[in-house]
C-alpha cells in the first residue's frame, strides 16, 4: 500500500507538471491564469505533503502558515489578472 505523504507529493507533482505545461501552450490570458492556479494548488500539496510526518506526529506548522500565506496571495493575484484582462478586452473591444 502507497503511504498518504507519497501519494499526496506525487498527486502535487502531477498538478504542478500540468498547469507548467498548460501555462507554456494555452494562447489565451484567462486559461493561463487557471494553469498557474493550477501550478500553485500542486505545489501547495507539495508543501504539505514535505510537512506530513506520520499519523503520531504534529506537522511542521511553518510549512501550514507559508501554505496559507501562499493561498491568500494567490487569490489577490488572480483577482489582479482577472482585472488587468478585462481591462485590456475593454480597451480592445474584444
């Protein structure tokens, strides 16, 4: 049986590889910023994959609050793309 730390860093690693190769070959703005939202989710499971000790154990808490930390700026800056793209479409007419 695969333990939960190795399956949860490989599921980060598979979402991280995903939303790098999407962010390189999606042509349009609003399908990139999901990739990197993607990218981040996988490395944020990453991060807390890397924090897991055991079932016994605590967790490293600095991973958890980088983690949180993380998400609430990646929230702003997706918000901060959204708004610059539709901003541009406006100005374009698109």
């Amino acid at each position: 049986m695969i333990d939960t730390g190795v399956l949860y860093g490989l599921t980060g690693v598979a979402l991280a590889a995903m939303g790098f190769r999407a962010t390189l070959l999606e042509p349009e703005v609003i399908r990139k910023l999901l990739a990197i939202n993607i990218m981040g989710v996988g490395i944020f499971l990453l991060m807390i994959a890397t924090a897991y000790t055991g079932p016994d154990t605590a967790a490293d808490p600095v991973l958890h609050a980088l983690v949180l930390t993380g998400i609430v700026v990646a929230v702003s800056a997706t918000a901060l793309g959204l708004a610059l793209e539709r901003r541009r479409r406006d100005k374009d007419g698109s």
